[in-house]
C-alpha cells in the first residue's frame, strides 16, 4: 500500500520531460541556463585537486556556517550562532523535508497557502499528520481571515513562503504583523518560512522573518545557495532555527543525508568572500523587465512580479481554439507540442486544482532563449 497515494510524478518533471521530447524550449522548470560565475568554476577547479573530498561534520562546513552567520546579520541584522542555530542542506527541499520529519507529529494539523510549492505536502502526509490548504486572495496576497478560521488546537505549523513561488508576490509589513497576532494565540505553532528567493527582488523590499524578533523563538527560515548563485544542481541551502527546533532537525538530519557535499561546501564558503548578494535583485530585474517587454505584443496578459525569477501569465483572453475551453494542464501541453515553450500550469499549485486560466514561465534564462521563447509565445 502506497504512503502517498494521491501524490504523481511532479508537474515540473513532467513538463520538463515534455519539452525535452518535443525540443521545445524549456521556461516551465526553475532553473537558470546561463553560464556560472566564472569565479565560482575556477575555485571548483581548483579545489577538485586538493584534499576536500571526504566527509564534513554534519552540521555543515564550519568556516560556511560562520559565514552564513555573517550574511544573515549583513542581510537582516540578525545575530545567529553558527554552531547551534545553523545547517547546510541538501538543497530547500531536503531542508524542508527534514524540517517537518522532526517537528511534525501524527495527526498534527500544518497550514498551507495556496497555491504552493508542491514540496510541502508530501513530508507532513509522511509524519501521519494533515495538510489543511488555504486560499490566497485572488492577488495572492494572503487572507487573513481565512487563514485564522484555518488554525485549531491541533495545528503545529504553518507554512509561508516569501517571495513566493509561483506568483512572485512579497509580503507586506501589515502582513507579518497579521501573522504575528495569529501566533499570539497559538504559541505553539511552529513557523517554516521559505525563503530561497529572498535575494531576487525588485521594486519592493523583502521582508524576512530574520527581521522580525517576535518569530526568532518559534520559526525555522529556508534559504537556498543554489538560487542565489545560479547552481542549482549543486543543491546546497541552510536553515536558521532556534537551538532547541534545531536539535530536533539535526537528529532527522543525519540518518537523511549525514552531511552535505563536501566540494560544493567549500567552494561556497570561499566565494562569498568574492560575491554579493545585493547585486542579484538588478540582474534579475533586468531579465524580467527585458521578458515583459518581449511579450508586450502577446495575447497573454502579465501579472505583477515582485520577486523571484517567475512570470505568471493569464491566457483567458486567447481564443478558445488555443485552449482555454480546456484546463490549465492542456494549455501548457499545446504550448509544448504546437508552440515550443513549456510552462507551469498554476493550477497544479492548488490542492482543488482551481484553475484560473494562469501559466509560470521562468525568465531565468539568457537573452537568446527568452528572445525565442517570446518570438514563439507572440504567435499564440
């Protein structure tokens, strides 16, 4: 009998399969195809002839976790202590997973906005615990009244994700304190925020949980090296989480992985002393702005990014011939085989599959392919 009945091969492995079968070009799965910072391959280079290669202790590489410490206090003023309230990952998602393994417990109750990223889920259904979905508004900021009605004396965490995947929405102050009120009332609900796309914001500022104190005690922040310096593949991220949450974690944490690659570590440690993460917010604004301007012509209509490296789009004024007397699903699959350009399907991000007629294209890509991909995107 299957532990996760309900759960099929991700949305973003099947489009991707679809795009590589179809040479269409690939704006559905979130990852960049740019070349990496030439800095970061030469110390890759370098260190792959030197002694880096055996196991790490398992909390992390110590010089990474004392800087990681650092970049949290340059980013957001916090002070975290590397040694009890820090650990690389395998990547957010193992640092998710890992997360809720260790403080979720059978018949819990986990708070989840929709639409979500679809890796939240399937760790609380592993712990015999219940996901209970919330509906954002329909601009996908967060509703507060619902999501209030949502918590009981069962719930153990929530989870928020800021900026968001897909919609590239950033919280607002009015929102934290909403939250924060909620939590008054339930002071033993565990906050799990992620965060990996924190550095990849534009006009308005993100707003972490590292600046709000009051959450310090009772949250456990995901953040991700891989998003930030375009090495996805590489999956390393970090979580930061106070000393006795973070305790639970590592117990998890080391029958999962033991410890993270070692190479990657290392690697990352000497290059940020040569990086900043403030210049990321520009160079990606730059390539939204450059997408937009590209699919200004289009019959797709653009809504707002704050953030991230998504674009979501509505196609509901395209002829119903393209599609829309379809779902969302078929959309992206006639995308994929007539046109092209694989996308993400935004209803595959609610658990009612509530489709608004929304794809995610990823603009994380050079100017050549988004300059074909809208070329292609234009004659829809």
């Amino acid at each position: 009998m299957s532990k996760l009945p309900n759960i099929v091969t991700s949305i973003f492995t099947v489009m991707s399969k679809m795009a590589s079968e179809h040479n269409a070009i690939n704006l559905s799965q979130g990852f960049p195809n740019f070349a990496v910072d030439e800095r970061l391959t030469d110390i890759v280079a370098r260190l792959s002839k030197e002694e880096v290669h055996q196991y790490l202790p398992m909390s992390g590489y110590p010089p990474l976790l004392l800087k990681t410490a650092q970049l949290v206090q340059k980013s957001y003023n916090r002070i975290v202590h590397p040694e009890t309230e820090l650990l690389i990952t395998a990547g957010a998602t193992q640092g998710i997973f890992t997360a809720i393994q260790a403080l979720v417990h059978p018949h819990d109750e986990v708070v989840i906005l929709d639409p979500s990223y679809d890796s939240y889920e399937a760790p609380v259904l592993l712990c015999n615990a219940k996901t209970v979905r919330v509906d954002l508004n329909d601009n996908f900021t967060p509703n507060w009244e619902r999501i209030e009605k949502a918590f009981s004396s069962k719930t153990k965490m929530i989870v928020i994700n800021n900026p968001h995947n897909p919609t590239g929405k950033i919280w607002k102050e009015k929102d934290f304190e909403a939250l924060e009120k909620i939590l008054d009332k339930h002071p033993d609900v565990i906050l799990l925020s992620d965060e990996v796309y924190e550095y990849i914001t534009f006009e308005q500022q993100h707003i972490s949980v590292h600046s709000r104190p009051k959450l310090f005690d009772r949250s456990v922040v995901v953040s991700s090296f891989g998003k930030s310096f375009h090495v996805t593949g590489w999956k390393v991220g970090y979580l930061v989480a106070p000393e006795n949450l973070m305790k639970e974690i590592k117990k998890v944490h080391q029958f999962l992985v033991f410890c993270v690659n070692s190479i990657s570590q290392i690697a990352i440690c000497e290059y940020l002393d040569l990086v900043s993460v403030d210049e990321l917010g520009t160079f990606y604004q730059e390539k939204r702005d450059y997408f937009r301007k590209l699919l200004q012509d289009s019959r797709f209509e653009l809504m707002p990014c704050e953030g991230t490296y998504f674009q979501v789009a509505s196609y509901a004024s395209i002829p119903m011939a393209i599609g829309t007397d379809g779902d969302d699903v078929a959309f992206c699959e006639r995308l994929i085989t007539d046109y092209g350009v694989a996308a993400i399907p935004v209803s595959t991000f609610y658990a009612d599959g509530k489709d608004r007629k929304l794809v995610r294209f990823c603009f994380a890509k050079d100017n050549a392919t988004l300059e074909e991909a809208a070329k292609r995107l234009c004659t829809v």
